[in-house]
C-alpha cells in the first residue's frame, strides 16, 4: 500500500494544531516556485543568478521609499481633468459619464429665432450678444 | 491538502483505470471501468465544458486523455464537483460510496473556517474511507 494513504489518518491532527487547511496547504509555495523559476537563466550557475535577479526585484520593490529616484523612473501620470459640463462623474463612482455631444454651427436664422424665442421667458435676451445667448442656452 | 490532490486521487483514478499495479494481472478488479466506459466519462467531461459556471473555476478537462497533465487545482475540482456523478452507475456501490466519503472529507477540508464538529467529522470521514480502501482495494494486493 502506498504511504499517501495511511498520512491521510493524520490530517484531522494536522488541522487541530496548525488550522484549517488553507493556512498550510500547499499553493502559495507552488506558485512562488513559479515566480522563481524563469528567473534563473543561466545554465552555468542558476543559483548564483537566481540570487542576483531576487537581489534586483527586491531592490526595485524598495524602490517606492526613495520618492525622487522612484519619480524619475516612473514619473507620476497627471489626472485627467474635464470640463463640468462634458463629464458627469461621481465621487464615489470611478466611472466617469460622458454626455453625448457634437459641435453645430448655428445658422443666423436659426440664432434669430433662438433670440425671439428666449425674449419671451426674458426681456434681457434680445440685447444679449450671440456667444452669451448660446451659452445660456446650453 | 496536496497530499488529496495529488496523491490521494490520482492513485484511486489509478485504481478504476486499471493502471495502478505494474504487474497487469493485477490490475483486473471489480472496480477497474473499461477503456470504453473512461472514453464516455471523457466526453461527458468534454460535453459540459461550456456550460460550466465561472464560478466553479476552469472548466474540466477530458481527465481520460489529460489526466497525466493535471494541476491540483483540476484535481481538486475533479474530486469536489465532477468525480461522484460521472462515477455514478459506472463505479460498483461499494466503491462509489467509500469514495464518497472521502469527497466529503475534502470537502469540509477546503473550508476556510472550522469548527470542531467539522473537525471531528473529517477524522471520521478520512478513517471511513480508509477502512473501505484496506477492506475493499487493498485486499486483492496480497
């Protein structure tokens, strides 16, 4: 009989002493061999390089706590910002929403007939110039 | 939890394949399926590729042709999720159900929060199973 099969009589005490069995099992190891096993290129002597490339990672993972070096290797992307009234977007909300929009010449007819309809609602309106009436109705 | 992945269900999959022993007159038992039988459970496998929820992880593979290929994830899921019903009416009862206990034990072990009655349950589940493979399997070695 194979050994596997009487260390499964062991297992319950296994997990009485040192927890459940995803605190001890066996893939955070698998996978960190994984991780180390493309770093070690050289035929010659894989330890001694797998030593130097783990060295370099780490160096590169304290790289953060030296702010300007880190800023002059990876400088740091500008947020985008938009104008109010393009982009709705919420603060809890990573999303952001863009309204349908799409730039039209008016005609001067067109203008004139905005003007007439607005000085109904307001008097102030015919007097306005044309960019402000727009603006206002937009 | 390796130790159910990768030994213990690859050496009952072993077992039911007819592959466990070297010597081959050995290795005709009541439990052993026929070739033809594990080419169905493998395209029953195949069949359900796609209509696998995302939830229970990859989808199976053809564990007839692959099973030499198998990482302990897919053991895992063979033995939790797809195991019991594609060995059902195949497997004689007795073994489908000493089997079963063992389905159970790992199971309970891939648990992230125990409690004691779990605990105990899995002492007797893996020793159930363990008594079905000594009495039932193991019998016909000597």
């Amino acid at each position: 009989m194979k050994a596997c099969f009487h260390y499964i009589l062991h297992v319950s005490d296994s997990i009485q002493s040192n927890g459940p069995c995803c605190c001890t099992w066996q893939f955070p190891m698998e996978r960190t061999c994984g991780m180390l096993q493309p770093l070690a290129k050289s035929r010659l002597h894989p330890y001694k390089n797998l030593t130097n490339n783990v060295y370099l990672l780490e160096l590169f993972n304290n790289l953060c706590y030296y702010r300007k070096i880190h800023e002059q290797i990876f400088p740091p992307i500008p947020r985008k910002e938009y104008e109010n009234h393009l982009v709705y977007s919420n603060e809890n909300y990573e999303e952001e929403f863009q309204w349908p929009s799409k730039t039209y010449d008016l005609k001067k007819s067109e203008i004139k007939e905005i003007k007439s309809h607005l000085s109904v609602i307001d008097n102030k309106a015919a007097e306005m110039k044309l960019s402000v009436c727009i603006r206002l109705f937009i | 939890m390796h130790l159910f992945y990768e030994n213990v269900a690859p050496y009952m999959l072993r077992h039911w394949m007819g592959s466990f022993f070297k010597d081959s007159t050995l290795n005709n038992q009541p439990y052993t399926l026929s070739n033809k039988q594990w080419s169905e459970i493998g395209a029953n496998m195949d069949a359900i590729k796609k209509s696998i929820p995302t939830e229970f992880g990859r989808p199976p593979r053809n564990i007839f042709h692959h099973h030499n290929g198998y990482k302990a994830e897919e053991w895992a899921s063979w033995i939790t999720l797809y195991s019991v019903p594609l060995l059902k009416d195949k497997l004689p009862s007795v073994y489908l159900k000493g089997w079963s206990f063992f389905v159970k034990a790992v199971r309970l072990c891939q648990k992230r929060k125990l409690s004691l009655h779990d605990q105990n349950e899995i002492r007797s589940l893996l020793l159930q199973f363990y008594n079905h493979y000594e009495r039932y399997v193991r019998i016909f070695i000597n």
